[in-house]
C-alpha cells in the first residue's frame, strides 16, 4: 500500500502525467509549468518518487525510470476510465 500512499499524494499523479507526456526529459522549471504547482511542493514529489525509483533526474532534467515506464501501463487504463466517466457526468 505504500505505492497507492505515494501515487496519493498531492500532485504526484500530475507530475508522472506530465513525465510521461513530455518527449525529452524536462528540466525543474519546465515541469513545474507543466504541472503547474509550486517549486517547494513539486522539489518533495520530486524527491520521493526519485527515492522509489520512478523519476529519474539527469543533466537534461527529470524523466520516468523503466520502473516509472511500467507504471504507465496500470494508469493509462484509468485515464481512459476517466475520460469515459467524465463524458457520462456532463
């Protein structure tokens, strides 16, 4: 359950979206724009999912670890849950 306390966490899905999205590792000002959240909050979300191996930094700035990648294939499923479920609320 340690997993689900991290991913519910504020902002930590928002900034593993934005990862994923982006096409090239995204440097801390980039992704904060992108996440649009502070620079305090997104450096502790940052720094937790770097210790649980899911974001990885680099000169280049901030992406997703293979383990990261893999993560994908469990949200992508409720992203489209989402978008499915929002369409039937309008």
């Amino acid at each position: 359950m340690a997993a689900l306390d991290l991913f519910g966490r504020r902002w930590s899905l928002r900034i593993l979206w934005e990862l994923s999205r982006a096409k090239a590792p995204l440097p801390f000002r980039a992704l904060q724009d992108a996440a649009e959240t502070n620079p305090a909050l997104l450096n502790t979300r940052l720094k937790e999912l770097r210790e649980a191996a899911i974001v990885l930094h680099s000169g280049d700035g901030y992406a997703l670890s293979e383990e990261g990648e893999s993560l994908l294939k469990f949200l992508l499923p409720l992203a489209d849950w989402a978008k499915k479920w929002a369409e039937k609320s309008k």
